[in-house]
C-alpha cells in the first residue's frame, strides 16, 4: 500500500504540494472562510421584535439602520480615527528604532533590541491592560508623575485607549519594518551620501520608498487589531467602539452585531486598496 501511494505521487510535484497542503487549506476554507461565509448571511436576517427570534428572512434592515442611527456613524468614524491614529503613532515611533536595530546596532545590540521588543508580547494581553488602567486612574503613577508640575494624566477615555493600544501594538510595527530595513544594502545609503545628498534626503529618497511595504506591512497589524479590540476600551474608556457594540449584541441582536462586523471587513479592504494603489505592494 505504501508503496503504491509512493508510485502515485512519483514525478507529480504539483500532486505532493496538493496533498501536503490539502489539510491547512481545507481547514481555512471550512474555519475561517466558513465562518465570514455565515456572518454575511446573519447579516442579512432580522429578529422579531415581539419574540425576540431571529427571522432568516433576507434583508438590508441592519444595514439601513447602521447608515441611518447617529450613534452608529458616531462609532464607526470613533474607531477608524483612533486606529488612524495608533497606527501613525506607532509608524513614527517604530521607525528610529527600527533603523537603529538595522543599521547602526552592533549585532549583540541587535539582538538585545530584538528582544527588548518581543518581550512584552510573552506577557498576558490583560495584564499590560490592566497595568494601564492602574496608572491612569486618579491616584496611579501618571498623576503623581505630574502632580509637581501642575499637570494631571489623561485619566479614562479617547485618549487612553489611543495611548495603550498604541503601547500594545507598537512591536507590531518595529519588527515588520526592521525587517524591510534590513533588507536595504547599505551601500545604497554610502551611495546617496557620496552623491551630496542630506540625511533628510537620503531617508525621503532612498530609505523610505524602500521600505514603504514594510510600513504598510506593519500598519495592516496596527489598523487591525485596533479596529476590532473591545477589551482596551471596555477598561479604559467608557466610549463605545465597533468591537464592544459588537460584543454587547451578539446575544440580543445577533444579526445587528454581525452586519456591524462587516464594517472593520470593509474598512481594511478600503485600506488594502488604497495601499495597493500607492504601490505599498510592488516590492513585496
């Protein structure tokens, strides 16, 4: 029998490849697609006022009332500006390191940065949260910080969740770009240096075009994971965002919350889009 399989796969590469990757695709296809394949049809349904059962009727009710309610405007354009916004910080903050990391660290400091980077990420997701909550609140570290300066934190709020989901996401960024960073021979940057040109110049002419698909990269993790986390505004701020009117619905109005999720679906499609059209894309 063994043998025989062997035969069967003899001389046929693309046959081996099939097979070898038949199981991950299967379970993508079924998990994963499978899954977007049944939020978009819930979507579609309405539940019963009255009875509070789901109808499987299809309709664009959940979708009219999401472009029809003030508040649900309110809390899209809410998420996509505060993910707008921790992925700009994030690209400039991670850009010097990543430059440092790549091309002016010795190779011990090198690998000292790299795990600088990736140790927050083998901490708890809710401790680094819940560390957060504590030095924003009225009495927390921040507040005492800049007390003898007449200044006073954030507290709880917008601004808050800006602030750590721009903390918890920033490894995301580094490393994506130290990675397209890494990949610029440096004789490039010698040879835009020997031309005359600035360091201003040679980073806007040279280093950032190059490295633009590493950003991009770097951003579609950012926008993300912004776009759909619930848990970081659900303890630092008492705003709503996509991911908790979500997750406050999914048990009342199951449809309503799966015709909202389509929404961040949407978003980073647009984005990915825009992105390609930029060119972020060519060079990958």
């Amino acid at each position: 029998m063994t043998r025989r399989l062997a035969g069967f796969f003899h001389g046929r590469p693309h046959l081996q490849v099939g097979a070898l990757l038949a199981g991950p695709v299967g379970w993508l296809v079924v998990g994963y697609l499978g899954s977007l394949a049944i939020l978009l049809i819930a979507a579609f349904w309405t539940v019963d006022p009255l009875s509070g059962e789901i109808v499987h009727n299809l309709s664009l009710e959940n979708f009219k009332t999401l472009l029809d309610e003030p508040v649900y405007r309110d809390i899209v354009g809410r998420t996509v500006l505060i993910a707008a916004l921790v992925t700009l910080t994030d690209a400039v903050l991670a850009f010097p390191i990543a430059f440092y990391m790549a091309k002016v660290a010795s190779r011990r400091g090198k690998a000292l940065l790299i795990v600088a980077v990736l140790l927050p990420l083998w901490s708890s997701y809710l401790v680094k949260v819940y560390s957060w909550r504590t030095m924003l609140s009225a009495d927390g570290v921040i507040n005492w910080a800049l007390s003898p300066l007449g200044l006073h934190g954030p507290g709880f709020g917008n601004t808050a969740v800006w602030l750590v989901m721009s903390y918890l996401w920033l490894p995301y960024m580094i490393l994506p770009i130290y990675a397209g960073l890494e990949r610029i021979p440096n004789s490039l940057i010698s040879a835009s240096e020997d031309l005359g040109a600035s360091p201003f110049t040679t980073f806007r002419r040279v280093i950032l075009p190059l490295a633009f698909p590493a950003v991009v990269a770097g951003s579609i993790f950012t926008f993300a994971l912004t776009l759909g986390d619930y848990i970081t505004p659900r303890l630092v701020s008492n705003s709503q965002f996509i991911g908790n009117v979500i997750f406050n619905n999914i048990t009342n109005n199951q449809p309503l919350a799966s015709a909202l999720a389509l929404v961040p679906i949407v978003v980073m499609i647009a984005y990915l889009l825009v992105a390609r059209k930029l060119g972020a894309f060519e060079h990958i």
